[in-house]
C-alpha cells in the first residue's frame, strides 16, 4: 500500500509538469489532468447513475416493455414511448425539486405590483423543499468525511443522530419560559452533545482497546434504536396513543423566513457556517493538520510525536456532534418533535454524501445539495410519473459504486490517467 | 458503582483478566441474590413447561415444578462458588466458566419472572432455535468472508434481495425449492460483485457494502412498491416450507421437538454450520482460506491463487446469507415486506465476532441472540416490569464488550479487510 502512494505521487509530479507519462502511447483514451479529474469523476458518477436510473424506470414500465415487442414493425413508437417515459419522471424530478423560473418570475412581478405573495410562495416551494432536504444532509456528510480524514469510518452516524434529536427534543420541550435567544442555542448544544456521545463511546474503546470502528458504531446504532423505542414508547411520549415526543416550544425552533407552507429555516444558513468551520478546522488548525496526519499516516503522525489517542477521540467526538447536529436541525427546523423510525437512513445517506464530496467539507456541501433535490424532487416523481422514491437510493448506491472505483467510469469514458489522489478510509480490523 | 469499585481495586494491586472475570462472576451472584431472590412470598413455585405448546411428535412428559426462592438460592450459590475459585486459583476454561455463570443467571431470572405461573422452556427454546436461523446463516457468510480476508457488511443488503427474489420465483413457478435455489444464486450473484470490488478493484471493502446496502435497500423497495403491492397473489404469495418431523429423533422429550422439528431452512443452517466448520478446519482448502486471510503473500508465495481463494470464498458466503435471506420470506411468512430484515445481517455480524469467527461459536451465539429475541417477547406475556428494549440492547453491548477484549478476546483473521496487491 506504501508503495504504491509513493508510485501515486510521482505519477501526479509528472503530469502536473505538463509532460505525459510514458506509458501515454499504449493507452487509448483522453488525457485529463488529476486535478480536473477529482471534480469530473463525481459529476460523471452522478450522471451515469442518473442514466442507469433512468434505464430501470423504463425495464420496469410495463406499458413501455410492451412497445418494444413491436420494436422491428414501429421502432419510432417504442423509442417515443421510452423518452416520453423518461422525459416525464426526470422531468417531474427536476420541476418538483427545483421549480420553473418563470412562475417564480411571474409570482415576484405578482407581489411587487399587487402585493399578492401567495403564486410568489407557490413558485418557490419546491427549491426550497430541496434546502430543506439537503440541511440534515450537510451536517451528516460532515460528519462522516471529518472521520474520513481521520481514518474513522463513522457508521454511527444513524444512532448519533436521532439521539442528538431526542436530545434536541427533550430540551426543546421540558424547559419552558426561556428567551429563544438562550433555548435555541442550548438546544442546539444540547443536540450535538448527544451525538457527541454516543460516538464518545466507540471513539474511546478504538482509541484505547483497538475494538474497530465500524462494528462499535453498527451495534451503537442498534443501541439507539432500541433506545429510542423505549424513550418515546415511555419517558418521553407525548400524551395520546402515538410514540412521539410532545412538541418543542416555539423558543426552541430555529426560525423561518417565509409564512407557513413554506418550511426553510435557518438551520441551513447554520450548516454552511458549519461547514466553513469544518474547513478551517481541517486545515488551518494544527489540531485538524493532527488528524488528518493521523488518517493519512498513523506510523508517521506517532513519529512526529502526534497523539493517535486524542486526535481519534477528538475526530469521533466531533463527527457525533455534526451527526447530531443533523438531527437536531430537522427536529427544530422542520418536524418540531421527534418520532419513530425517525432516522430512517440518513446515516447511510451521509455516507454516500462523503465519499461523494471527497471527504472535502465544500464537497460535501455540493453533494448535499445534488442528493437533497434530488430527495425532494423524488416525492414529486412518485406523485406525478409514479415512480416509487426508492429510485434515488438505487442512484444513490450506484454512485458510491462508482466513486469508491473509479476504474469503472474511466473504462467507461475512456479517460486515461493513472489515478487521482484518493482518500485514505479504514484499515481492516486485523492487525 | 460496580465498576468504580473493580477499577480501585485495580489500581491498588493489578488484576489479571481471571480474577477480573472471578469478580465479574461474584457480582453476578450478588445481583441475582438482592434482585431476585429476596422477597419473595415463601412456598411460590415456577412451572416450567417441558411440552411444546404445537401438536407435536414428542413423547409428552411431566412439567418442571420448582419450588422459585430455593432454586433461585441454589443458582446464587453455585455462581458465588464458581466466583471464589475463580477469584482464588482461576481455570483453563475460564470463558466456559462464563457461559454456565451466564446460565445460571438467565436460569434464575425465569425462575424469578415465571413465579407463580407457568413458561414454556422448551416452546420457548424452540422458537430461540429458529429465530436464531437467519443470524446463524448470516454469520456463517461472514465467517467464509473474513476467514478469507474480505469484510462483508453487505449480508443485510444480501438477504434482504434474496428474500425478495425467493418470493417472487418460488411464487411465480409455484415451487417453494425454484425460490430457495434463486435465493442462493442471487445471493452469489451480489456476492460476486462484492468480490470484483473488494479482491480485484480493491475498493475499500466498507464502502463496497455500504453500497451495496443501500442499493439493495432502494431496489427492493422499489420493485415491492412497483409491482409487489399491486399483484401480491400473482407475485408475492408463495406459502411456505412445511414443518418436517424427522422420526423417531423428533420423540425424543424436550430435544425432539426443539430441533428435530422445524422447516428446511432451519435444518440446512444446522448442517451447514457442521459442513463450514470440517469445510474450514479439516480440508485442504479451507487451510488455504484461513491461510489467505492471516497471511496473503505467504499464501501466495507457495502458490495458493490468493485472489481464487478469495473469490470463492465470498460467493461461497454469498450463496449462504441467500438461504438465509430466503428464510424471511419462503421461511417464515411466505410474502415480501420492505426492509423486512431489520438489521439480522448486522446482527449477524456480531454474532460471528462473539463467536470468535468459528462456525460452532458463531452458532452458539446467534442461539444467544435468539433467545434474547424471544425472551423479550415472552417477558411482555409475563407482564416482568423490564423494558423489552433494554432486553434487545443486551446481544449488541455483549458484542462491544467482546471486542474490547475484557471477556473472551476475539481475534479477527490478520489480513480482513485488507486489500491484496500482488
């Protein structure tokens, strides 16, 4: 594995030298420079498992099947039939998560002339239901990338984040009469703390005991759930028959800028800023160089006097608070109170999210974005092409696919290079 | 309060991992005396019924009455012993130890949750066993993955596409045994794919599941949403394996109708337990695989093809978690749920680290994970005023425990997860 970084970076030295390898005649295929290839690669996996979406939409359209036993006699019907079919779901995905810019153009004219909001509202819904969607997305991403860099592979972050949402939930709610200025920040702290802790646990027993990572956030998150269960099954059910938890004080919620349908909250604003922080920790503190040394080179970092210990504890402590972050937006931002399955999938979401975005906190912004409209536009698809949501996850798990091996998609674009920096992820449990 | 105590204690002269273990044993005797055994009403007896509750071949027998506070006294006083002798001069078989103390323990708290009623030990027992099938083949997968080096966290992704198909084929054709036969194939298929990835394009093998999880998560809930709930009779209908009693063995009391009377899916994760164990330690090829997954280049250098072994390994493991993925559906209910594995892949996963990566071990623990499973069930018929959950919880705390190597330390194959490059 040495080795072979080592062949990595002198193969990067040579092409940024604007001197082709060697090897460049025996290949076929086009020449792209690493740097470029680091932002072409994803947008190539996110279309290519845009394309193969499409293509299982339409084996699993029976009305479209149908016009291809016709195919010989009438090609024009079945390929008509194939891109209407096509054209109708990616084209109520793309409507449904973004909107048309000419209703929104229309509503505004609308509201400055008459003052008539309510077509302005209308028409800007649907972007700002795919905020909504990408909020929760951004702190998850972050968490499980600031992990990344430190060699953690947090699969916690599903039982991190409801936690921190009950968390969230349970302050929003039992304390009352406090000024917002005071309860929404301590809810907020009090969500990420949650989260915070419940990867304490598996940070420390990988930091002093060397008990792996991701078998320890696995069965914390079966922890969770059953917590969970428990948690709003008893101590903090709502009055009523429904497990839930009773609704956070209005002090509690992170404030909104629109009036009712619309759901944006600040809670984005505050992932981004979060974000930024993310970045500047990573690589502008020595604390943040620590962990990234660690994850990079572990033998190294203890060389140079590093403390593994702490900068794993510090990496998992932090990647729980950003997990519960996560939950403690959607629960103040939009749902106001915490119920069952209430996770439901985030945490694997998050980390299709870092590998995604590069493990790079701007990256994982960007992925945010992409896969919460596409999230947002997908509740649009089912309802009006019928297509049942679950396509995204099967676009979502083709892209890690393709990320993960990136071989695939330059056999499939014929983009030679050797090979792009890639992040280092987890060791394997042995030793 | 327990654990301050012991790492005082620690600090003042240092403990080994047995006389760790003797007080670990001791404080389990103190707690069954101060929780279960005091106050209770003198002359409470608990029933234990040794009949299964299903029209059965078995030989009936008389039930199990226990008087409950002796009895409870008695468990008590054989964990303190064992505490003692273990504190004073320890054992060899100190692990062994541990499972009759943890015995004595679940055995006590019955005795405790049952008094004055009755609780079938040997229905419960039963339903333990074949709860505990699709873990164990779960957990078998994993130990042909990580014997061979690969990490598969996919096993959730595996079953849940595999019971899916199972449902569909053995709807479709009308025959329970087409359907388990495309359970296994899928699942070698996904597995396959997990191998290219892991062994060839020497993806890291976490990321690699991980998409395959949520692949499978989305396409199965896709297709159930797309077609499954609108034909369920045409497609998602299929009944199941019927309840075969093997004879004579099935008479046999308590025994018979635990194991000797169950569905196929249940007996085949009997055999193949048996199959990947003498698999793995005593043929050729499973010294190879063991060899492959301690040391690649070693293997390599004697000429062991460590990519073959690795390839075939995990499709091998792959076909195995496809019979347990059947088991969800042609197994047990006969139709396709969304997500209706609910996390037993992972669970199994914990159970092939509890068994310290051993066919027999793995076994025996997904047994644990069974009953646990079935105990809590059990405990809200018997109104025990114990969260269920926290009943639940229990299997993955004892997993992490393990892991930390302070009861039982499991050592995983040296090379899992680790990427072979030639």
């Amino acid at each position: 594995m040495g080795e072979e970084r080592k062949g990595t970076a002198s193969t990067q030295t040579v092409t940024r030298g604007k001197q082709p390898a060697t090897g460049a005649k025996k290949e076929r295929g086009i020449l792209i420079p690493p740097a470029w290839q680091t932002l072409l690669l994803p947008v190539l996996a996110v279309f290519t498992g845009l394309v193969i979406g499409a293509i299982v939409i339409v084996i699993t359209d029976a009305a479209v099947v149908a016009t291809y036993r016709n195919f010989f006699r009438a090609p024009g019907t079945a390929l008509a039939a194939t891109w209407h079919t096509i054209a109708t779901a990616y084209g109520a995905l793309l409507y449904g998560s973004l909107g048309n810019p000419r209703e929104v153009y229309e509503g505004m004219r609308l509201y400055l002339s008459t003052g008539d909001n309510t077509l302005f509202l209308r028409a800007i819904w649907p972007i700002t239901e795919s905020l909504v969607a990408a909020t929760p997305y951004i702190f998850g991403g972050l968490a499980v990338a600031l992990g990344f860099r430190c060699g953690l592979f947090n699969i916690g972050a599903e039982g991190q984040l409801g936690i921190g949402a009950l968390a969230a939930a349970w302050v929003g709610y039992s304390i009352t009469n406090l000024p917002a200025l005071i309860h929404l920040p301590l809810a907020l702290l009090a969500g990420a703390l949650g989260g915070a802790i419940w990867a304490a646990i598996p940070g420390y027993l990988k930091a002093k005991t060397g008990a792996h990572e991701v078998v320890n956030t696995i069965m914390m998150n079966w922890i969770s759930f059953r917590l969970s269960d428990w948690l709003l099954n008893g101590p903090m059910k709502a009055p009523g028959y429904r497990p839930i938890t009773p609704n956070i004080e209005p002090t509690a919620a992170l404030p909104r800028f629109f009036p009712p349908p619309i759901r944006f909250h600040a809670g984005f604003f505050l992932a981004l800023i979060v974000a930024g922080i993310v970045y500047w920790f990573l690589f502008k503190t020595t604390l943040g160089f620590e962990i990234r040394t660690v994850g990079a080179n572990p033998d190294a970092a203890r060389y140079a006097g590093m403390s593994i210990t702490r900068s794993i504890m510090l990496a998992m402590v932090l990647s729980g608070a950003l997990a519960g972050l996560a939950g403690t937006s959607q629960v103040l931002g939009v749902d106001h109170w915490v119920g069952q399955g209430f996770t439901a999938g985030y945490g694997f979401d998050s980390i299709a999210l870092a590998l995604l975005g590069k493990s790079h906190p701007f990256g994982v912004v960007l992925a945010s974005l992409l896969f919460g409209t596409l999230r947002s536009g997908a509740t649009r698809m089912q309802s009006l092409a019928g297509i049942p949501i679950d396509i995204i996850s099967i676009i979502q798990g083709l892209v890690i696919v393709f990320i993960a091996a990136p071989a695939i998609i330059r056999w499939l674009y014929r983009i030679r290079v050797e090979r792009a920096e890639e992040v280092v992820l987890t060791r394997g449990w042995g030793k | 309060m327990a654990t301050t105590a012991v790492r005082a204690q620690q600090k003042a002269f240092t403990l080994g991992r047995s006389q760790w273990l003797g007080i670990v044993f001791l404080i389990a005797g103190l707690l069954t005396f101060l929780f279960f055994g005091r106050g209770l009403e003198a002359g409470i007896k608990t029933k234990f019924g040794l009949n299964p509750g299903f029209a059965s071949q078995a030989i009936p027998i008389p039930d199990l009455v226990l008087p409950t506070q002796p009895t409870i006294y008695a468990m008590v006083l054989i964990m303190l012993l064992l505490g003692v002798l273990q504190l004073v001069r320890g054992f060899r078989f100190a692990d062994a130890l541990l499972g009759v103390v943890a015995l004595c323990f679940v055995f006590a708290f019955l005795t405790w949750a049952a008094r004055g009623k009755s609780f079938n030990l040997v229905g419960m027992l039963g339903s333990s066993l074949v709860r505990a099938t699709p873990i164990a083949l779960a957990a078998l997968c994993g130990i042909m993955c990580e014997r061979s080096g690969v990490v598969n966290i996919a096993i959730e992704g595996i079953m849940l596409i595999s019971a899916q198909v199972a449902v569909v084929v053995a709807t479709v054709t009308k025959n329970l045994y087409a359907g388990l036969v495309a359970a296994i194939l899928s699942g070698a298929i996904i597995s396959a794919f997990h191998a290219a990835m892991a062994v060839s394009f020497k993806v890291d093998q976490i990321v690699s599941a991980t998409a395959i999880n949520i692949f499978a998560t989305g396409a199965t809930s896709f297709i159930s949403a797309r077609f499954l709930e609108k034909n369920t009779n045409l497609l998602n209908n299929s009944g199941t394996f019927r309840i075969i009693s093997i004879p004579l063995l099935s008479k046999i009391p308590i025994l018979g109708p635990i194991f000797f009377e169950n569905g196929l899916i249940v007996y085949l994760m009997l055999i193949l337990t048996v199959l990947v164990h003498i698999l793995l330690f005593y043929t050729k090829w499973g010294l190879r695989v063991r060899a492959v997954g301690e040391h690649p280049r070693a293997a390599d250098t004697l000429g062991i093809n460590v990519y073959l072994v690795r390839y075939v390994s995990v499709i091998l493991g792959g076909m195995i978690a496809g019979i347990g993925g059947a088991y969800f559906t042609i197994g047990s209910v006969g139709r396709f749920d969304e997500i209706m594995t609910a996390g037993k892949g992972f669970i199994g996963l914990a159970a092939m680290i509890f068994g310290k990566w051993a066919p027999f071990g793995a076994f025996a623990s997904s047994i644990l994970f069974g009953f646990a499973d079935s105990l809590q069930i059990k405990l809200q018929i018997l109104r025990v005023p114990i969260p269920s959950e926290f009943l639940l919880m229990a299997p993955y705390i004892v997993t992490m425990i393990v892991l930390t190597g302070v009861v039982g330390r499991a050592e995983p194959p040296a090379a899992d997860g680790q990427p072979y490059e030639k």
